[in-house]
RNA sequence: GGAGAGGUACCGAAGCGGUCAAACGGGGCAGACUGUAAAUCUGCUGGCUUAGCCUUCGGAGGUUCAAAUCCUCCCCUCUCCA
C-alpha cells in the first residue's frame, strides 16, 4: 500500500452531506481530531461503498475493571460502530507486559502473563454492556508482536529520536523533576504504534493523555509506507475526588459492574460542577432531552440534584438496565435522603462462642468495616457506629445472641445474626 | 569509571543519639452542617488483651544504658563529569 492518495473525484452534494454527518459525530464529544485530511479522503472512499473504516481503541488489560472513565471512549467506538464502521477492540496483551508510562507519575509495574489473560477476560465481558462485541474485531497484540524479532524492533524503534521522546509531556515533567525514567517506557509508544500498523488503523480513539503515543502511531505507519490513521481524542474523566483523573487506584473511580446502588450513590455524591463534566462527558449525544436542565443549573438556576438524580440514573441504565437503575434510585431515596435502613441485607452469621457474648470490635472487623480493632475502636469511640439505629460509645460494649443491624458511618449496613 | 545529593508512615515532607509511633501538609475515616453535593468546622489516622506493651524510619550487621539519628557493607534513585 502506498502513502501515495489518488486523486479521488470531487464528493457530490449528498455524498458531502454524508461525510459531514458521520464528521459531527466523530467530532463530538472530543478534545481533538487530528489528521482530518487524510480521514476525509478515506471516509469518502467508505461512504462510496468502500471498505468501513477501521477504528482502533487499545487498552491495557492492567486493571481488569472498567469505569466511567473508560466508557468515554467506549461510547465512541460504539457511535463510530453504529456508522458501520469496524471497531478494533485492542488487549494491549503484550504492551501491558512493559508498562505504559501515559500520565503517569511513576514507573509501571509490569504484569505477569497470566494476570493480563484473565484481566482481558474480565474485560471483554464489561465491554459487551457498552459495544456489540460480537461485530467488533477484537485482537491481542501479542499476536504479532511478540513474534517479532529483536532485530526488527530495533529498526521500528529508528523512526524516532530521543530527543524527541522526552519532548513528551509526562516525560519532559518526569525528567525534570528529576524523577526515575526506565528506558523500557520509551520502548511503549513504539510498540503501541506498531499496532496500528499492523491493524492498518484509519481511525484511533484514545484518551487526550494517549495523545503523544496516537500521533506517533502516524509516523511509525508512514514510515511502513501506510497512510497515517487520524487520531480522536478524548478528556479524561475526572475521578469523583474532582481533582485527579478518574482510575481504580486512586479510589475515585465509579465502576461500571459495581452495585447499582453505588453507582447512583457515587454519582449523586460528586460536587455540582463535576457533575456537570459528566453530564458533557457521557451524554454521547444521547440526552439532549436534559440539555435545558444542565444550562439552568450551570447559570445557578435551576434544580441541581434533580438533575443529578438523573444523571445518576441515566449512568446505572446504561450500563445495567433500567430496572437496576429504578431500584438504584428508591434505594437512594430511602436509605440516604430519608434514613431508612435498606431492605436487603448483607447477612453475616456470628457464634458467640462459650462466653456467650462477643465484642463490637470483633463484629466490625468480621463485618469489614474496620481492618483492625484499633480502626473499630476510633470508630465507635466516635460515634460512628450504630447498633440498632442506637449509637455505640464503647468500644468494650458486648452484643448477646440475637439479630442486629449494625451500621458503620453513614452508609455501611450489615445485619449481624449471633448464635449460641 | 569519578564526584556529589538522597531513600522516613497511604503520598509529600521535617526530624539527624534519649523528650519519636516520629512535626507539618495532602489523602483517608468519623462527627457537625447539608441536597449523603461541594465548601467549611472538629476529632482520629501502625498494631495489641490500650493510663501499658509490641513492631516501624531502603536492607543486613555493629557501636551505645539508649539509634530514624553514629559506624561498616550492600541495594535503589537523582545530578554533574567521563
């Protein structure tokens, strides 16, 4: 294949209108799109019933749980699926095994090879909520890359200087402050590049801090004389803390297989201007019936938790189903604006064993709610802990046989039953 | 290869022979106030059988009545020179 472009036929008026179309969508919701050009041409080529466009979305199989986060560019594919174009659905199997550095502040742990396969597993079957993976091509690239010789990762790794590696934002930052770079995190991009020549990528669709790697991704392409795909970016979500990007691992992601009653409680509990992000961010053009809503509130008119009771909603329904979300929202309702005890459960069965009797201390920390006796203690010493809607204020205090709700904060339940 | 700086609790960062379970800030948790919003305020934030005891300051040894603090070796990071 050539980088070479014939000179394609002026578009006619409907074949224009087409092509703007499928742009607008392509457009929304992103922070850039790069490479407009070359995609016109291709895009043209498609619509006059060429082949679809290949859309590549990598990911790293590192944290098996997929969240909000990652849904924004999920939900592209899926509108770029839903112009019968191909998504590419990336386990970057291999890649995971080095470590991206994107974003990062720190050096990666790389993953064992076994926990990379069941992470993809995990994965695949969250993404089936969002895209219609049996019409996705879905790939791992270790399927080419890891045949590929030494020699010939070299010679991929000459398209590029150092120099202009550490002009990388995460790097330039990392260097100068002086902070560890492993020279394997330099050998990433060129790997994630790769892919897309391999997968002979039109589109990418990555987060904006994948940014620097998608453009790479062009150059490697054109130098394995390949047209350059266009790259779509996209803002990351901000994590429910408002501050840092939204990930597992800085526990203020909102998961999208979590219980729908945390969903909506975790959406509900984000702060009115983050909301209004997620409402920008994860409408995907589908909730234009709230746009009238989301100006007034942003004007400070307006009915904020309204609103975010339907954006709290609308997240649960999406991605598990409109009779989780009811539930999801009189669970809400009852339990947190009325202050009610939820109607179900956990159960957890206790034996007081010969003293007839057992500790809080010991109750909370089977119950998970404190990890030690110590954190127990500062819990009921404070006040947190509940015992039948009574406040516990000694940590001493004993529980005889019976059926107790113990409540730990403000939203932690279990009904503890203790036995003979 | 040479010279210098540094590795402290979840993170950042002070401490540099006893008064150190280790200042301060962030984060987290709890309480108050609320719309379980945010913001704000208060308290707590290694463990245990909690007025006491036990284990922590990169790792292993050593000096000392006493070490995060001093010595030796090792591991790791950064900077400059080659």
């Amino acid at each position: 294949m050539s980088a070479k472009q014939p000179n394609p036929k002026p578009a006619t008026a409907s074949e224009e209108r087409e092509l703007e179309r499928q742009l607008e969508i392509m457009r929304d919701g992103a922070e850039e799109l790069i490479g407009e050009p070359e995609l016109r041409v291709r895009l043209l080529e498609s619509v006059r019933g060429g082949d679809p466009l290949r859309v590549k979305f990598g990911v790293d199989p590192s944290a098996p749980d997929l969240h909000l986060g990652h849904t924004v560019v999920l939900g592209k594919l899926k509108r770029f699926q839903d112009l019968g174009h191909i998504p590419i659905f990336l386990i970057g199997d291999f890649t995971a095994r080095i470590g991206d550095p994107s974003g990062r502040k720190k050096t990666r742990p790389a993953l064992e090879p076994e926990d990379v396969q069941r992470n993809a597993d995990t994965y695949l079957a969250q993404v089936g909520t969002i895209l219609d993976v049996d019409r996705a091509e879905i790939r791992f690239n270790s399927e080419w890359m890891d045949p590929m010789t030494t020699s010939d990762f070299i010679r991929l790794c000459s398209n590029y200087t150092v120099a202009r590696l550490l002009e990388r934002d995460d790097f330039a930052k990392r260097y100068a402050a002086q902070e560890p770079i492993a020279v394997h995190e330099f050998l990433y991009p060129f790997a994630q590049s790769y892919d897309s020549v391999a997968l002979r990528a039109d589109v990418e669709l990555g987060g904006t801090d994948q940014k620097f790697n998608l453009l790479l991704a062009r150059e490697i392409q054109r130098a394995y004389g390949l047209r350059p795909q266009a790259v779509v970016t996209h803002t990351l979500l901000v994590g429910t803390d408002g501050s840092e990007k939204m990930s597992k691992s800085l526990g203020n992601a909102i998961g999208i297989s979590e219980p729908p009653e945390d969903i909506y409680g975790k959406a509900m509990r984000v702060s009115d201007p983050l909301m209004l992000t997620y409402f920008d961010i994860l409408s995907w053009g589908e909730w234009d019936d709230l746009a009238q809503a989301r100006s007034a509130v942003a004007e400070g008119k307006g009915d904020p938790m309204a609103l975010k009771h339907e954006l709290a909603f609308r997240l649960v329904a999406r991605c598990q189903g409109d009779e989780a979300a009811k539930a999801a929202r009189e669970h809400f309702r009852s339990v947190v604006q009325r202050g009610e005890v939820p109607e179900e459960l956990e159960e957890v069965s206790f034996s007081v064993g010969s003293e007839g009797s057992l500790g809080v201390l010991d109750i909370l920390r089977e119950l998970g709610f404190a990890k030690s006796n110590s954190e127990g203690r500062r819990l009921v010493t404070q006040g947190g802990v509940q015992v039948d809607a009574k406040v516990v204020g000694d940590p001493a205090a004993r529980l005889s046989p019976g059926t107790y709700v113990v409540r730990a904060g403000k939203r932690r339940f279990a009904r503890a039953i203790l036995r003979k």
